[in-house]
C-alpha cells in the first residue's frame, strides 16, 4: 500500500518548512497556488534525496567540528594530543545532548 505523500506528520518541522518554500517557487512558476499534495509531490521526486543528503553532510561536519575542539581543549589540558580516544569520549559523554539540541523534534516524546 503506497502512502498518502500529503499527510504532514510524516515530515519533520524543517523538511516542512523546506517543502513550503518550494511551493512559494513552484506557485510563483505557474502564476497560481499550486497546492500543498502538488509541492510535495514535486520536492519527494525532485529536491528530497539532495535535501535530505546535505542537512546529513552539513549536521556531521558541525558534529566534527565539535569533536576536533573538544580532542584539542582536552589534548592540551593532558598536554598531549589525546588522538581518537578524544573523539570516542566526546561520543560517549556529549553525542546524545548534542544530537538533542541540534534537533530537538526528533527527539520528542
């Protein structure tokens, strides 16, 4: 059975704002509101897979950033470089918190 694409609570609050700015494009392009079941339609064939693949890059670079600033505050606290047991601490101890922050509905109960 194929799922409805228009039932919103399948989307996340940023797809959903994603979504909505493609049918303010879209609508602009045909001169008329296009609808919410056309945007959709159109953003899961065309722009989903892209979107979706660049939030994912763009939330893994900020999470190595983050990383590679605690291995060097800690690194010189130890006055060594702490190496990959940095980052395995910073995993273990603030991955969860930091996940929960960056996308908070996700994590909703």
């Amino acid at each position: 059975m194929e799922s409805d694409c228009t039932d919103l609570e399948q989307f996340s609050n940023a797809e959903l704002e994603a979504i909505e700015i493609h049918k303010y494009y879209l609508s602009e392009k045909a001169g008329h509101d296009v609808g919410w079941e056309c945007a959709i339609k159109d953003w899961l064939a065309n722009y989903a897979a892209r979107w979706r693949y660049e939030r994912l890059r763009k939330d893994l670079e900020e999470q190595l950033r983050e990383i590679e600033r605690y291995k060097w505050i800690e690194s010189e606290k130890a006055g060594r470089d702490l190496g990959q047991q940095a980052a395995i601490d910073w995993i273990c101890r603030f991955a969860d918190e930091w996940r929960k922050r960056r996308d908070p509905e996700e994590f909703a109960e």
